[in-house]
C-alpha cells in the first residue's frame, strides 16, 4: 500500500518531466530537419495555405472588431480628461504590441492547431504513422517540419494582417461613429506607434507560431487510444498551446524593451 | 536454395527445422515491455527464407508487436534479432531506415494515407525513394493494381473503397518496391468469408510470382493457417508454445491448440 503510494507518486513526478522532454524533442527535431533533405517546400506551403485558410476569414472578422471596441471604450476613458486625440496611438500600441499577436494566436491555435493535432492524431491511430516509418519515411520531416515551419511563418503574416485590418477597425469607429477629426487622429496614430511596437508583436507571433506548431505536432503524434484518443489530443493541443501562448507574452513582454 | 552472397562466411546457414529451408530471420530470446505490460517474453523464432510463416495466437498476445521489432520500428528491452545473418538490434536508427527499404508492409486496417488517392499512395514509396519517371510509374501501378484486382481505381480516394478493396491497395502499395519481405498484419481480419478467401489467395498468389520473397502472415484465422502456411508458429504469453507445419496443427491433440484450433469455449483459455 505504501509501496503503491509512492510509485503514484513518483508518476505524478515524473510524468510531467518526461512531457516536457517529449515536446522538446518534437521541437528539437522539427527544427534540426528544417535542412535535412527531402526539404518538403510543397508540403510546407500546402501547409501554410491551409493555416492561412483556416484561420483567415475568423482574424479579418475579429480584427476588425477588436480595433473597432478598443476605440470605442478608450474613447469614453480619455474623454474624462479631455484626451480623444489619444486614442489611435493608444489603440494601436497595444493592437500591435498585445493584442494581435496574442489574439492571432490563441485563434491559430484554436482553428489550424487543433485541426493539425486532429489529422496527425488519426494517422497515428490508424497506422498511418507506422506506414511511414516502414517505408523508411520518417514522420518528423514528413509530417512534423513542413506544420511547425508553416505555423512560424503564418502566424506572424497573420498578426500583421490583425494589426491593419485592427487599425482600420479603429478609423472607422473614430471617424464614423465618434466623429473624430481625421488628421489629427492619424498625426496621433503615427506619432505614437513605433516600428519597435510592430517588431516586437510580430517577433512574439513568432514564438507563437512554434508554440503552436509544436504543440500540436506533439499531440497528434504521441496520440494513444482510437477515436476518442483523437478527441482528447485535439482539444488538449488547444488547451495547452492557448496556455503557453498566454504565459509565455507575459514573460517576453517583460524581456522585451 | 540460398541468397547469401558471401560465400567465404565460414559459419554454416542456420536451417529452420520445419521447413528446411535457411532461416531468414531470427528472434532469439526477445523480450518487450510497455510499462508494467509485459508482452515479449523470451520470444525464439524462425522465420524460413522463401516461405510463408504463419504467427498465430489470440488478441493482445504480442503478434503486432512482434511483428514490429523486426522492421526496427520497436526495439527490445532484451534479447537480439537476426535479418540473415547481420544482427538487426545492433543497428543505429540510420542502418535500420536502409534496412526497411527490403520490407514491404500490409497493415492491420491498410494505414492508406486518408489525403492521397488509391495511385499516391501506391507511388508514395517510389516519389520518397526512386527517381523513377512518371510514365514508370504509371505502368508499375496500374500492373500493380491488377495484380490485386483493382485495375483503373488510380483516381478513388481510400474513403471511397471497401474495407477488402484497401487491404489489397495497402498490398500494392507494399509491394511497389519489390521487397525481399512481405509482413501482413491480419489481413483477413474484418473481411467476410469471401473476400477473406480472396485475400488468402492473394497471398499465396504474391508468394508465387515473386520467387524467394519471404512471406510472415498475422492471424487468428484458422482457416488461413491451414490453407497458405508453410509453417505455422502458435504464440501464447509472449512466447512462442509450439510450431510445425500446418497439418500438425489440425489434429493436435494439445488441449490449448484444440481450443484454438476448433474456437472453443471450452478449454485451457478463459475469455
Ligand atoms: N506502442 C505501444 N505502447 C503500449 N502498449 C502497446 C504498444 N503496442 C502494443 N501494446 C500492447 O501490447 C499488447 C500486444 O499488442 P499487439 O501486438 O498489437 O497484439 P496482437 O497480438 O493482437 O497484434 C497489447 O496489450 C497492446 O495494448
Ligand atoms: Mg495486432
């Protein structure tokens, strides 16, 4: 009894640590085969489409409104003091810095990530994996490289694309809903917005990107127990990967000038 | 009738007692555990070159995963393998990739990629290891696809075919490269009786035309045993309880293999 208390123990111990080097390992290889030939150019941009189309129409939509609500209520907060001109700088700061790539990727993560971790899942049940490496093809640069590189490539592309159409979200709300002068909130919004804002959100939707992509590689690839092993790796590659995304800005925030 | 080339290897080639032909590969006292789940135990296991080994034994006995470490896609805790006469346990992961090229595989459910049709997934092997033209391919397929009664079925999508319909594209596709090996695993599981003998067929037929390709057939099928096997191994916990040829097994008076044999309530198994 005490014996069988300790082993639970020691799993619950080690476990996590034999995860951490697991996701590792996924990370490290995906990485390392990025120059190892076959090169998988095709199989890249097919996957950098699919992500692109997946998560496209949802950013465009949100984007938009996001930029459109942070106006509106900074708008409100900046009238008690007499400061609306404020509020396109402000929102586009924190659109390019914070927002977008946060929302970009949590929204990666929810429509390509879960729908990467579900097909490499269901090939890993069904074999398919198996079939791979007994054809002498291995898994990592067929199916894990091509997703992980698509995921670090995409995700910052669309974080740019949630910082315009955000922007345009926000332009919109001030000049036809607050009625605000357009000059002046575009001086604003320029003078307040550095290029290091828009560097710093997209180097983050980078890190992003590879969260993502390894989170779900390793999900779908390490899946165990048929159709509903399926189930449970795509919604804990969500989970996970949303998780990591949200403590890991904090941390490169902090880092970050 | 040898395949070995080195003719200046002293050490005489190991014959497998059943059938008499040289071994082609050896498990020699393999053991393999997934966490407290033992399911190799000691395994030793002649494999006759040139012939069809037939491994048969309930679920969950160990007759994948046996399978498996052959291709090097599991290793065992303890206990080698031999392919000829090159022991295949102490290979890196590199020489072990090379060494899949000689095996061709038939899956349990036939693992077609579901996002390729019935001709990619056929060519697969030859677009990730061949230069071959797009012409060759061509032809290698559609002979292919005949061989296994599928003539014109280049443009279906796994989606669209039957469950016997893709075992038999998961044998094209395992033979495209003209393995030295063939493994099926069950390959007659989840077929009706028709199809199942079909695909018995099939096997026998593959066997036939390909002189000296080494056939190992997965199954709890009685009746594929006593029809195709050249050898017949009977595994049981892990370990293989006995083996000979399959007439031997028909009238074995052993109360586990009449269980087996006859599929038995009654008997030495419990369900
Ligand atoms: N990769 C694996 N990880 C953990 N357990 C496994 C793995 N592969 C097989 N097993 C377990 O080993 C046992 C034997 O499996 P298998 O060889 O597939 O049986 P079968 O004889 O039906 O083919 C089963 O209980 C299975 O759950
Ligand atoms: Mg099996």
């Amino acid at each position: 009894m005490i014996r069988g208390a300790i082993e639970a123990l020691g799993r619950r111990v080690l476990e996590p640590i034999e995860e951490v080097g697991r996701v590792s390992r996924i990370f490290a290889f995906g990485t390392a085969n990025i120059f190892i030939r076959p090169l998988r150019f095709r199989e890249t941009v097919k996957q950098m489409e699919f992500i692109g189309v997946q998560s496209l129409p949802i950013i465009l939509l949100t984007s938009f409104f996001t930029g459109a609500v942070f106006t509106l209520q900074s708008h409100r907060a900046f009238a008690m003091f007499g400061a609306q001109a404020m509020v396109g700088g402000t929102v586009g700061v924190a659109l390019t810095r914070e927002l977008a790539p946060t929302l970009t990727g949590l929204l990666v993560a929810g429509r390509a990530g879960s729908a990467m971790a579900a097909e490499i899942g269901s090939m890993r049940v069904s074999e398919q994996i198996d079939a791979l490496d007994a054809m002498a093809v291995d898994p990592i640069n067929y199916l894990v490289k091509p997703r992980l590189l698509a995921s670090v490539i995409v995700t910052p592309l669309l974080t740019a694309i949630y910082d315009f159409v955000g922007m345009v979200g926000s332009w919109y709300i001030a000049m036809y809903v607050l009625n605000m002068s357009e000059p002046e909130y575009m001086k604003r919004t320029q003078e307040w917005i550095d290029w290091d804002d828009i560097w710093s959100g997209l180097l983050k939707a980078l890190v992003f990107g590879a969260i993502i992509g390894t989170v779900a590689c390793y999900k779908g690839y390490y899946t165990r127990g048929g159709a509903a092993g399926v189930g449970r790796a795509t919604t804990s590659s969500v989970v996970v990967s949303s998780v990591a995304i949200l403590v890991s800005n904090f941390f490169i925030a902090w880092a970050l000038p | 009738m040898s395949r070995r080339h080195r003719y200046e290897e002293p050490e005489p080639v190991p014959i497998d007692p059943v059938t008499g032909q040289p071994v082609a590969i050896r498990y020699e006292g393999v053991y393999k555990s997934f966490g407290e789940h033992h399911v190799l135990r000691g395994l030793d296991l002649l494999i006759p070159a040139g012939k069809i080994t037939v491994i048969i034994g309930r679920s969950g006995t160990g007759k994948s995963v046996t399978l498996k470490h052959v291709m090097g896609l599991l290793r065992p805790d303890k206990g080698r393998i031999f392919l000829g006469d090159e022991e295949l346990t102490s290979f890196t992961d590199k020489k072990l990739r090379t060494v899949r090229n000689r095996f061709g595989v038939v899956f349990q459910n036939a693992a077609l990629f579901d996002s390729m049709t019935v001709y990619d997934n056929i060519a697969f092997p030859l677009y990730e290891h061949t230069r071959m033209k797009r012409k060759e391919i061509d032809t290698k397929v559609a002979t292919l696809l005949a061989q296994v009664g599928l003539s014109g079925s280049e443009k279906k999508v796994p989606s669209e075919l039957s469950g016997g319909m893709r075992k038999r594209v998961g044998l094209a596709r395992a033979l495209v490269r003209d393995p030295e090996f063939i493994l099926y695993d069950e390959p007659t599981t989840g077929l009706d009786p028709i199809l199942a003998a079909a695909m018995d067929q099939l096997i026998v037929e593959t066997q036939d035309s390909r002189p000296g390709i080494t056939s190992v057939v997965i199954s709890h099928d009685m009746h594929a045993v006593l029809h195709i096997a050249d050898k017949v191994a009977f595994l049981v916990d892990g370990v293989v309880y006995d083996e000979g040829p399959p007439e031997y097994f028909r009238d074995h008076t052993d109360p586990l293999i009449h269980q087996f044999v006859t599929g038995s309530l009654e008997g030495p198994m419990k369900v």
